[in-house]
C-alpha cells in the first residue's frame, strides 16, 4: 500500500526559501496527481497546490507567486519550494495522493486525498 | 476567495448522533463540489472518511455518513463513542484543479 513520507529542515530562516521532499513508496507515482497541503499550528488544513506524475501543475492562487512543485519519478518524490517565507508560512506540511477522476483530460468527478504523509513541521525564525 | 464555513466547535453526548455541516460563504455546496471529510486527531495527520459527498473510505466504520442537507454538505456520526473526538475538516473541489478545505470542527464528546 502506497506510503508517504515528508522530509527536510525544519527551520528556516525569514525571507529565505522553504524546501521540502515528500517520497512516496509501496507504489508507482505514475498516473496520479500529488499534492501539498499545510497546517499552521493550532489551526486549519490549506491546500498548498499538487503535480502531475508528468510534471503538470496547479497551485492555489493565494500562495501561486511563491510556489514551485517539482516531481522526480526515477525517484519516487516530489517537491514543494515556497519562497520568500515569514512566520505566517510556519506549518505542519503534508503530503497527500489526490485521487481523481478525469472527463476528457480534465478533473471532473470525485477526488479525494489519500493517503497522507505523516506531515513535518516547519518553522521560520531567524 | 471564496470561504468553506464550517462550525468551529460542536460536542455530542456518548451514543448520540450528531450532523457537521460545510458550507459556502456564498452559494450553495452540491454533489458537483465532490465533498470530502478528513478525521484529525492532535498529532496526527487527518484520515479520509468520506469523499465524493457519500461514499466511505475503505476500512470507515458506517457509524458515519455523508450527504448534502439543504445547502452544505453534511457529515453524520451516529452512535458517538469517544474516540471520534477529534477535528473533523471537509474539502471541496471548486473546480480547475483548485480545492479548499473548511476552517474544521472540534467535537468534543461528552
């Protein structure tokens, strides 16, 4: 059964960028959608945006101009890279499969996240 | 940037049943939005209960339920026990490959 498992440093400093790794075992990244999501402490869960297993992305809008997903399949993983961090950007950050279903190319039908990562926090502080 | 509103805290007594509601701050949630509802307990990365409004993830006790009741989607846990206190968050699918999660609800049980 397909596992994830988030990892990087879990400190960064202000103004500088956040990156994190989530790699995925038990199964084959291909055909399925990857996704970000992140919790600050105390508070509720936002999705962050996700990456095809051929590369295409989507993010939400609110975080776009600072984030880049990226995915290595010869790898099994995929990243987040969240520039220009502040302290709001601190968060338990989780990965997740998006399984979906596709209508002519387009994700249009149930969708739902699973399984999660065990999710790891990131704190930005100088 | 639309808003998911769900209710912050509900509790419900050991047995009961009790309906979490997610919403829309403008508009109404359908089968369209393809709901999911996520259990979290504190340190703990959430579990998938529900998704496409009704249908249980496998290994889902069917003490809980989706549905959509007049204009939010709607999660039912009957025959409360107490460890379904936890956070419970639903997410909906606005569509272009963009989705939002709700603020989350504590329920406490007791």
């Amino acid at each position: 059964q397909v596992q994830l498992q988030e990892s990087g440093p879990g400190l960064v400093k202000p103004s500088e960028t956040l990156s994190l790794t989530c790699t995925v075992s038990g199964g084959s990244m291909r055909s399925h959608y990857w996704s970000w999501i992140r919790q600050p402490p105390g508070k509720g869960l936002e999705w962050i945006g996700y990456i095809y297993y051929s590369g295409s992305t989507n993010y939400n809008p609110s975080l776009k101009s600072r984030v880049t997903i990226s995915v290595d399949t010869s790898k099994n993983q995929f990243s987040l890279k969240l520039s220009s961090v502040t302290a709001a950007d601190t968060a338990v950050y989780y990965c997740a499969r998006v399984l979906v279903t596709m209508v002519r190319g387009v994700i249009e039908g149930p969708n739902w996240f699973d399984p999660w990562g065990q999710g790891t926090l990131v704190t930005v502080s100088s | 940037q639309t808003v998911v509103t769900q209710e912050p805290s509900f509790s419900v007594s050991p047995g009961g049943t009790v309906t979490l509601t997610c919403g829309l701050s403008s508009g109404s949630v359908s089968t369209s939005y393809y709901p999911s509802w996520y259990q979290q307990t504190p340190g703990q990365a959430p579990r998938t209960l529900i998704y496409s409004t009704n249908t249980r993830s496998s290994g889902v006790s069917d003490r809980f339920s989706g549905s959509i009741l007049g204009n939010k989607a709607a999660l039912t846990i009957t025959g409360a026990q107490a460890d379904d206190e936890s956070n419970y968050y639903c997410v909906l699918y606005m569509g272009s490959g963009v989705w939002v999660f709700g603020g989350g609800t504590k329920l406490t049980v007791l």
